[in-house]
C-alpha cells in the first residue's frame, strides 16, 4: 500500500491505496468550521489544525484499513504548492514516518495531484490514462489548463489575478453568504426561477490577445453590482439569486472562452487529445459538469469529471499520483515549498 499526506490549506487529509490504484481508506479532517468566522482560509489557525489531527488520522486510516504500519510500502506527500506552515507540518510528519519505517518517501506537486484525479475511483482499480490528455484545474487558488503528456505537464495558460474559486469566496462573502462561497452561490443561482441575465458581465479580453484567464474585474463588477442594488443575504431573495445565477455563468462563461481558444490550437497535435479532464474544488460545482459534458459532446472529445469526494483537497489524489510519479527520493532532500515553478 501506499500511504497519501495531504496538508496544503485547510484540510488534513491521509489516505491509503492499494498499487493498482483502488482506494483502500481516504480520510480528511475539515477545517472549515474554524475559518469560517474570518471568510477565508487564516493560515496560523491551519498550521495549528494539523499538528492536532494529522497523526491521529493516520492511525484510525491504518486501524480502518486492518492493516499496520508495516504494511506500508511508501508514502507520498504534499511537498507544494501551499501554504508554508501547513505543507511543513505534512512534510514533516512524512519523514518521520519514513525515516521510522525505512521506507521511500515521494514528493506531490498539488497540482499533479488535482490533475490526475478524476482517473481516481473509490471502488475498483483506477481509470486507465490516455497518453495524452488537457487538464483543466480550477480551484480556491488556481485557474489553468496543462497539456499532460504521460508525466510530462505543460501549463497552456493561468490565471493573470484571482482564482475562480478564489472569486466565488469573495463575492459570496461581500453579500452575507457563509464560506466556502462556491457551493452557496451555486445553491442560490438554483432556487426558484433565476434569471441568469439579469446583471450582465463582461467577458475579460487582454490586449495582447492572451489566452489567460483573469477573474479580478468580474470580481469587482459582482461588488460593485451588489452594493448599487443592495443585494445580501438578508434582502431581496430574488435578487440575490439572479445575481448569483448571473454571477456564476460569467466565471463559468470565461471557463469555455479560454477552453475554446485553448482546443482549436491542440485538436489536431500529435499524439492525439482525446480526453479533458476537469479537477479542483470548482469541478464539483453541478452546472459547470453539466455544460462540460455537453461541451465534450459537441466537440466529440471524452470528459472526465472526478467524483465529488476528489475535487476537494485530499490525500487519495496525492497517493494516486505517487503511484504515477513512482520517483521516491531521500527523505532528507524532500522540502516544503510555498510555490513551485
């Protein structure tokens, strides 16, 4: 078995797989609770959250397992992207681990992980991968599309400015809505009749003809909406659901902008794209997998879509694609990085 460490942000999450890719236990404890109350993710209260509950996981997913510690072969964790103290406190704690059980320890790029997970099942042996797919990560702090060649990953664009999901915490928060934001515009943007043409957006365009996403004026647009017509979470309840529906649809919109461009330039490469797979805690966001779906339809492509328990920061992904990398190396070299290039 190989055991998964995930401490990036907010969630402490250990998993363990077996090596043919099938997920043994996949366990995460939210932090959601404590962060709440400030709107966004407060990186001391995170660091402290991990220390508390990352050894306590790893024993009850050992236990849940039947297994024992012995029964590990490696241990694959979240060396960066993220925030510093968090990452340290998994880095750390994988070390030691691996340095008690002598055993390989290999380090994730967070992103490797979100962009190999929807071939990530709870049941059963993995999906196979194509020799080449487009990945489309889109969370909390990221916004890209990688061409993924084997293990080779080639970022396509990214975001100039905020996230997407990063976006949908702000404005949810600038009208009352309890964090994450995602979910709850999303839950608002369903009710009733929501005109989702009710607030226009405009679509972001730079001058150099860049293909990057850049969420930051339909961020200030949604705000400055919001306040010329008092929409909260107290007020009109129409009104805060045409805004979220029409809110929604602009980042969603720029979504498939970016992705259009993006497509009719590597439609025709070699080997082949045959298969998007979407990742991040966006990807879990029901009107965007409904229009993905349509969207691969129509360009006769195959979409995956991860199951929703693997959109979210967690540490089957990251063993999941320890078994893809496979490249352990000395414990004593693994470092946390806040950014990785």
């Amino acid at each position: 078995m190989i055991l998964g460490i995930e401490t990036s942000c907010d969630e402490t999450a250990v998993a363990l797989l077996e090596r043919d890719g099938s997920v043994r236990i996949n366990l995460i404890a939210s932090q959601i609770e404590r962060h709440q109350p400030f709107g966004g993710v407060v990186p001391e209260i995170a660091s402290r959250e991990h220390l508390q509950h990352l050894f306590p996981l790893v024993t009850r997913a050992v236990g849940d397992a039947g297994a024992t510690l012995i029964d590990v072969e490696s241990i694959a964790v979240t060396s960066g992207p993220g925030l510093i103290g968090a990452l340290l406190v998994g880095v750390a704690g994988a070390q030691g681990l691996a340095y008690g059980l002598g055993i390989p320890l290999i380090p994730i790029n967070h992103l490797e992980g979100h962009i190999f997970s929807p071939y990530l099942q709870r049941e059963g042996a993995a999906i196979p991968r194509p020799e080449r797919f487009l990945s489309l990560v889109i969370s909390g702090g990221h916004s890209s599309i990688y061409d993924v060649r084997g293990r080779s990953v080639t970022m396509l664009n990214r975001t100039r400015d905020d996230a997407i999901g990063e976006t949908f915490d702000k404005v949810a928060k600038f009208v009352g809505l309890p964090y994450p934001g995602g979910p709850q515009i999303e839950k608002h943007a369903r009710e009733g009749h929501a005109d989702p043409k009710r607030f226009p957006f405009p679509m972001p365009q730079f001058k150099d003809e860049s293909i990057d996403f850049s969420y930051s004026g339909i961020k200030a647009g949604a705000i400055r909406i919001a306040r010329e017509h008092h929409i909260h979470i107290n007020g009109d309840g129409k009104a805060l659901a045409d805004f979220c529906a029409t809110f929604q649809d602009a980042l969603i919109a720029q979504l498939f902008d970016r992705l259009d461009v993006v497509w009719s330039r590597v439609r025709q490469a070699s080997p082949p794209i045959t298969e998007i797979a979407i990742a991040g805690g966006v990807a879990a966001n029901g009107t965007l997998r409904d229009r993905i779906v349509e969207w691969g339809r129509t360009h006769e492509v195959i979409v995956r879509l991860p199951e929703k328990r693997y959109c979210t920061d967690n540490a089957a992904m990251i063993a999941f694609a320890g078994l893809q990398k496979g490249e352990a190396i000395d414990p004593r070299r693994v470092a946390a990085r806040s950014r990785i290039r």
